[in-house]
C-alpha cells in the first residue's frame, strides 16, 4: 500500500506544482508574501518555502491559504490528463512571466471597451514587432 519512492520528507513534483500556483494566486490578488503569512498564521519566510516547493503545505494549511486566497483548494492542483487540466497548466505557467499579472491587473481596471480593445491592439503590435525582429 505503500509507495516506497514517496518519501514522507521529500518534495515532489506536484509540491512545486502547487507552491507555484499559491504564489501565481497570491500574487493575482496583489497579496505580499508578509501579508498572505499574517492571515495564515505563519511568517513571509514559510511562505517563501511553500512557494518555492521547499516545503510541502499540509492539507489544513493549504484549505485555509485557498480561503484567505478566495480560490477552491482544487485550484492548486492539476486534475489529470484532460483538456481543461492542460489549459489550466497553461493559464498558470503565463502568469509566471514576469510582468504578466501586473499586466492583467491594470487591464481589467480598464472600463471603457474601446480603450481596451485599443490597449490589447497595442500589444499585439509590439509582440509581432518582436517576432519581426527575431526572424
């Protein structure tokens, strides 16, 4: 019954899976690590840890981090091989890039449809001069 290869001190892969995503959630609701570690109860260094997969979140911690983070605690983690667990991987690894949610942050404060149609026009350009260059 028990896995020999998983040991109970070791961090897997889906620890870093989900360390990512705590970060990527945090991060989407402009939360600092001091902040997110002040309403869970820990320090901004523990949070450190989780995030980078260091340590692994035990199952009451992270069900509180999901509260605190306003998400089901199903969100941090992948749900097999189907096609919305791949758009979801997908959705997390683009708001790893720098810049990305700050970038959607300030999108979304955008009310006016037109400005926003005109703002995503805007960089779609600099995107395909970019690719233009790189070709």
């Amino acid at each position: 019954m028990d896995d020999p290869s998983v040991s109970p001190k070791r961090v897997t892969k889906e620890d870093v899976i989900v360390g990512l995503r705590i970060q990527t959630m945090r991060k989407s609701r402009g939360l600092s690590q001091t902040a997110l570690g002040v309403a869970i109860g820990v320090t901004f260094q523990q949070i450190q840890k989780y995030e980078n997969g260091t340590n692994r979140v035990g199952a009451g911690r992270l069900s509180v981090i999901a509260r605190v983070l306003g998400v089901p605690v199903s969100v941090f983690f992948e749900e097999g091989d189907n096609a919305a667990a791949q758009e979801k991987t997908e959705a997390f690894g683009f708001l790893r890039v720098p810049g990305a949610i700050d970038l959607l942050n300030a999108f979304i404060t955008i009310e006016n449809d037109q400005l926003r149609r005109e703002v995503l026009a805007l960089v779609r350009s600099a995107s395909r001069m970019e690719q233009d260059q790189g070709a």
